[in-house]
C-alpha cells in the first residue's frame, strides 16, 4: 500500500475521480439516452415497426447501464459524503427511476414470450417504463441543480428539468432510429425527431435562463467573468446544431436515407456542451452551492488502492463498448426470436 501512495499523488485523486464520474454521467445520458428514447417513441400502432424498433437497442440496450452503475459506484466509493446526501434528498425519485428499469426488463423478455395478443400490452408497459426512468432522471437533475433546495422555485425547476431530459431522450432516440432504420420508419422517427427536438430547444433555453435565477453563484460565474462570457459559445452553438438536425431531419423524412447518421452525432455533440456549460457552472461543487469536491473526497489512501481499479475497469468498459458497437453497426433487421 505504501509503495501504491508513493506513486500517486494525492493532489491528483479528486480531479481524477470527478473526472472519471463526470464521463459515466455524460456516457450513460449519450447511450442509455437513445434506447430510452426509443422506448419513448415506441410506435403505437403498428407491431412490426415496434419490433424493429427492439431490434434496434437490442443488443445495446442491457450494456448501456453499466455506465449508470459505475457512476453511482464511483460517487459511493470516491465521494461517500455525497452520494449519501444524494441518496437521502432523491430516494423517493430513484426509488421510481428503479421501478422504470425493472418495468422496461421484464416488459423486454415478457414481450417475447407472451401470447401476441399480449405483445401491445408489454410495448406499453416498456415504453411507460422508458418515460418513468426519463422523468425520473430529469426530476432528480433539477433538484441536484438546485441543491436539494424545497422551495416551489426548486420543484417548478425540477418539473420543468424533468420534461427537458424526456424530451432530450425522445430526441436522440429519434434521431438513433433515423440512422438505423429506413422507409416509413425513418420517416415517422424523423418526424417525431423534429419535434422532440424543437421541445428540447426550448427545454434547454428555458433551463439557461432560469438556472442563474435559482442559483446566484451560476449567476456570478457565468456573467461575472470572462470565461463564463466565453461559454456562451453554448447556447449559439446548440441553436445552430439544433437548425441543422431539423433541416436534415426534415430531408430525409421527404428525400429519404443519405445523411442518415448526421441527427445522431449532431445531438451527440449537442448533449457534450451542455454537458460542458453544466460542468463550467458548478465547478467545484459535487453537490451545487452544498458540498465541494474536496469536502466530500474519500481518505487519500483509500482512494490510492481503488484508482488502480478504476484505470483497468474502464478502459475495459469503453473498449467492449466499443467492440459491440462495431459488430452490431448498420441497419437494424427483422426481430427474431430463437
């Protein structure tokens, strides 16, 4: 263990564990983002497109999880203070979040194994577990913004934050369906596309001008230096992504496939900065205007042994993910079950 320290430097662990969290939190929202979203938008009316639809988060969707997991076991093992604050003002909300998960597992298995004149029913009960999960994490987003804050500002925030995060998903979901599939069902994700993202637009312009309200310290750092006026590179740069997803949206849905890929990377990108902006606004808060990083780091020497960990498992985790990527790319096929 002494030789373990000696090689670290215990000045480098909590920017390096914030780090590592921060991109669980950005991969997790990026991946299990769009299969949400797909079971968001999962099409009411027709069965077989609802099938391709699972087929296209089929082999994705379990492994996009993890990233949640390992944020959740980063800011227990890295910041116990607080992810036991977290835990204490958020249970009723991850207590439902879970609730939404469990309900999408069973709906995805069930759905392939009951009667088929049961299979609408399970579709429903998938998608309500998708949107469940989503306005769950939106709600939970907007009280961490506010710092657990129980006023009727905060709980209108967290309402308003809750749709904006369903409204992103059903976004990039949208715009994942558009690149993996193709005809009439591109054109309905591309449609649906383009108004998840307009309510996105508005979601997030809403979010940037009431945020500095509810928060004087977001207020000081973004309009009260030079670098916050550097950063709202953010809002211009989301608007002009946004016109663009809509403009190739809007082809594709009349001209059809070509271009296919670009709405998906476009809110990629889109998700990053605004990620970026969240990131610059409270910097060096864990939990805003409450607790700050070094407040709530865990003792230097346990945090020495765990890195060594953390600097295998995720590279790991990144290349599998990676590796699934490459073998399930292209279009999705026909749902089938063996």
């Amino acid at each position: 263990m002494n030789m373990i320290n000696v090689m670290i430097d215990p000045a480098w662990l909590p920017p390096v564990f914030i780090g590592l969290m921060g991109l669980s939190v950005l991969v997790y929202a990026i991946l299990d983002g769009y299969d949400l979203g797909v079971g968001i938008l999962l099409h009411p009316q027709q069965e077989s497109h609802r099938d391709l639809m699972i087929a296209s988060i089929g082999p994705f969707w379990d492994a996009n999880e993890t990233w949640l997991v390992l944020a959740i076991g980063l800011m227990l093992i890295a910041f116990p203070d607080a992810y036991n604050l977290v835990l204490r003002e958020l249970y009723l909300a991850a207590t439902f979040m879970l609730l939404g998960l469990i309900l999408r597992g069973v709906a995805f298995d069930f759905r392939a194994k009951v009667a088929l004149e049961r299979k609408g029913l399970w579709d429903n009960i998938f998608r309500l577990g998708s949107l469940l999960v989503a306005l769950c994490q939106g709600y939970m987003l907007g009280q961490y913004v506010s710092g657990f804050d129980d006023s009727w500002q905060s709980l209108a925030f967290s309402l308003l934050s809750a749709f904006g995060v369903a409204s992103a998903y059903a976004y990039i979901g949208a715009c994942w369906l558009v690149m993996k599939t193709e005809n009439d069902l591109q054109v309905y994700a591309a449609n649906l596309g383009r108004k998840a993202g307009w309510m996105m637009a508005v979601g997030v312009l809403a979010v940037c001008a009431v945020n500095p309200v509810v928060n004087d310290s977001v207020y000081q750092r973004w309009f009260s230096s030079i670098y916050g006026l550097l950063m709202l590179f953010i809002p211009a740069v989301s608007a002009c992504l946004f016109v663009l997803v809509d403009q190739v949206l809007k082809r594709i849905a009349l001209h059809g496939d070509h271009g296919s890929a670009i709405p998906f990377f476009a809110v990629i990108f889109i998700f990053l900065i605004c990620f970026m902006g969240i990131a610059y606004s409270f910097y060096p808060y864990i939990i805003p205007s409450v607790l700050t990083i070094d407040e709530a780091i865990a003792a230097p020497e346990a945090l020495s042994f765990i890195f060594w960990g953390a600097i295998i498992v995720v590279p790991i985790i990144l290349i599998y993910t990676a590796y699934s990527y490459r073998v399930f790319w292209g279009k999705a096929t026909d749902l089938k079950y063996y």
